[in-house]
C-alpha cells in the first residue's frame, strides 16, 4: 500500500490549493479514507473523511463550508479542495486509508487509520 500526497504549498490568506492523494498496491475502491493534518507543536487531526464509493463525507467544523473532500476511484486518486485558506489552516496534511474493505462507513477517529502516505505541507501567510 502506498499513499502519495502533493499538492501543498505557500499561499496567502483567502486563497485555494487543491491536495491529491495517489494510491497504489491495492484496490483503491474497496477503502474508505480520510485527511488529516498536523500543525506544528500539535496532535495530528481528522479533516475530512469519505466513504469508498464518495457517497458519503464528514467535515470537521473548522473546515465546514470551505473545503470540499471527493474520490476518483478511476484513478486511485483522493482529493481536498481547500478554499478560503486561513493561517490556521497552515500543517502537513496526511491521507490514510482505513484498513476494512467493502464498508460503507465513514471513519472519523486518527486510530482507526491504518495507512499513511508521507504528507504535504500547506502554509497560509496572513
């Protein structure tokens, strides 16, 4: 299993990037994943969270409204939209998949990820 993420970057207040996830050495449909993010001095977070088929999404509050979590499952590729950047946005973000196939469950807890890829920073000046 290998999870790549790419997509981070300097940027300023109020403005977008988009992260991708790339997946490979497994059947990236049959999984449920998530983002996550660590900032600096602080515990790793759940961001977002999408089912295996898309269906189905969670947003933590600090991210509600402004970003946007999907899946192609045709390219074994996960993304996160990030719009309306703030500076406490600013972390490395991590993908994971959840290690349990063919659920239709949407997993919100840091320890119920098994996979990690190696992350992608993201930094918003003010």
């Amino acid at each position: 299993v290998q999870l790549q993420a790419s997509g981070g970057g300097l940027v300023q207040n109020g403005t977008s990037l988009r992260l991708s996830c790339a997946a490979s050495g497994y059947t990236f449909s049959n999984y449920a994943m998530g983002w996550f993010r660590q900032a600096p001095g602080k515990e790793r977070e759940l961001v977002s969270a999408i089912t295996r088929s898309g269906g189905r999404t969670s947003y933590e509050d600090f991210v509600k409204g402004r970003f946007t979590i999907s899946r192609d499952n045709a390219k074994n590729t996960m993304y996160l939209q990030m719009n309306s950047l703030k500076p406490e946005d600013t972390a490395v973000y991590y993908c994971a998949v959840r290690w349990t196939p063919l659920s239709d469950y949407v997993f919100k807890r840091r320890d119920e990820y098994t996979n990690w890829g190696q992350g992608t920073l993201v930094t918003v000046s003010s």
